[in-house]
C-alpha cells in the first residue's frame, strides 16, 4: 500500500520524506530550525518581512518567541502593523544593509518584488515587466546599530529576505557575526540575475563561512521556465559548536 501511494504522488510531483525528530530533514525548513536552534522561546530577526508571513511560521514553529521584524515599505507595513499585533512582536518601519543612511525604495506593483535594488531588465529575469508602482525615501540601517541601540543579547534565528540586498544585510551585521551572538540564518538566494547589483550566492556563504557559520541545507527550490539550472531558493546555515565534528547516519 506504501508503495502505491508513492507511486501516485510521484506521477503528481509529490514526494513523501521520512521527518524523524531531532535530526535535520532537509526539505523541512521550520522542522530543521527547531532541530538546530533546540529551545521554545527563541528570539527571531524578521527582515523583510512583508505582510507577516514569515512571523505567522515562527509562532507555529516555536511556543514563545520574541519576534523583530522590519519592512521599509509604509503602505506594507501598514498591512503587516493590522495583521501582526501579538504580544513580542516588534514591528520596525526602517530597512537593515551595511551602513547608516537613507536610500530609495522601490515598491513594485507585486509588492513582495519591493526593494532597495531596481530589477535587472534581461532576459533571463522572469519579473524583468513588473513596473514600479511608487518610489520613497527610506532610513537604513545595520543591525549592529540596531542591535546597541536596542541591548539585543542575541539572535537564535536571523531571517534575511530582502530582494538582492541580503548580503549587504549581513555585512552591517558583522560585529554581531563575529561576536557570536547570531546561531542561524536563513534567506533567499537568487542563481539568476532578478535585481541590478544583487547579492551573489557564493559571495554569502563564503560571508558567512568566516564566521564559523555554515550551510545545512537548501528549501523551497525553484526553476523557472523549464531551466535545468536553480533559479532561487531559500537557505538555511548555522554556527558551527566547538568540537562538532560531521557524522554518517547509521
């Protein structure tokens, strides 16, 4: 019966995968948090945050989390401030990259495209015809300016998903990289040009590597346009604990 039934979900692109608890699955990327991160109060950096997507994940992912999000965009962030007032979620109107400043934001007409960075116009970006709905000047900036403003002690979980600007994200972070403080991040990469001077993939794992922080697993992989080729995915890394050493499974 087993094998009838992955049989069928196969002809449907459907896979069933074996979850077992306390070990990382690799296609489970809230499951492979709470393997990692190993407590149910953990405070969680929401950067990007859109409407609130990614704070709904967290609260069902963990039983008491302490949630900062931030989203540049005024008109999203008045949907995220209706959608997400909860008791320690603190919702922040500002963007995060490498330095202190000011910058332009463009709000595109899918409002999940929005960021610091124009889109790329080649053929190979699948959103090259989406047009910008507004521009508005923005506050920036670092997280390690947030962070001694605000006595941020730690950051169990830091999520980056800000549209190509992630790796300038993790460069205002690095006194708080360096420091430890930060045990996983997780954030989209994109392998295809979609915005003009976007973060390269390699760049942000050999970033992130210098900090003793390195990569479990890729999630939510996706390929557009028939491509053989990654197109984007979502990645999840995590400090690496003194004397760990890799294992096979037995």
């Amino acid at each position: 019966m087993k094998k009838l039934i992955k049989k069928i979900l196969f002809h449907y692109n459907y896979r069933i995968g074996r979850i077992q608890e306390g070990i990382i699955s690799g296609f489970d990327l809230f499951h492979d948090l709470q393997v990692l991160v190993k407590i149910k109060n953990p405070v969680c950096f929401d950067i990007g945050a859109n409407k609130g997507q990614t704070i709904e994940k967290f609260r069902s992912a963990f039983t008491n989390p302490t949630i900062y999000s931030f989203e540049p965009s005024t008109k999203t962030f008045e949907a995220l401030s209706q959608n997400c007032s909860y008791p320690n979620v603190h919702l922040f109107n500002i963007a995060l990259g490498e330095e202190d400043s000011e910058k332009v934001f463009y709000n595109y007409e899918n409002d999940e495209l929005s960021s610091l960075l124009e889109l790329e116009i080649s053929d190979e970006n699948y959103f090259k015809d989406t047009k910008v709905s507004r521009t508005e000047t923005v506050t920036v900036k670092t997280l390690d300016t947030f962070a001694k403003e605000n006595t941020i002690q730690k950051i169990d979980i830091l999520k980056v998903d800000t549209q190509g600007y992630d790796l300038n994200v993790l460069k205002g972070a690095k006194n708080l990289l360096q420091s430890g403080m930060v045990t996983c991040v997780f954030l989209e990469l994109n392998f295809i040009t979609i915005y003009h001077g976007q973060g390269d993939p390699y760049d942000v794992s050999h970033y992130l590597k210098q900090f003793n922080i390195h990569l479990v697993d890729y999630y939510e992989k996706v390929r557009v346009r028939s491509r053989r080729s990654l197109s984007w995915c979502s990645a999840l890394y995590c400090r690496r604990e003194p004397g760990e050493q890799v294992t096979t499974p037995k």
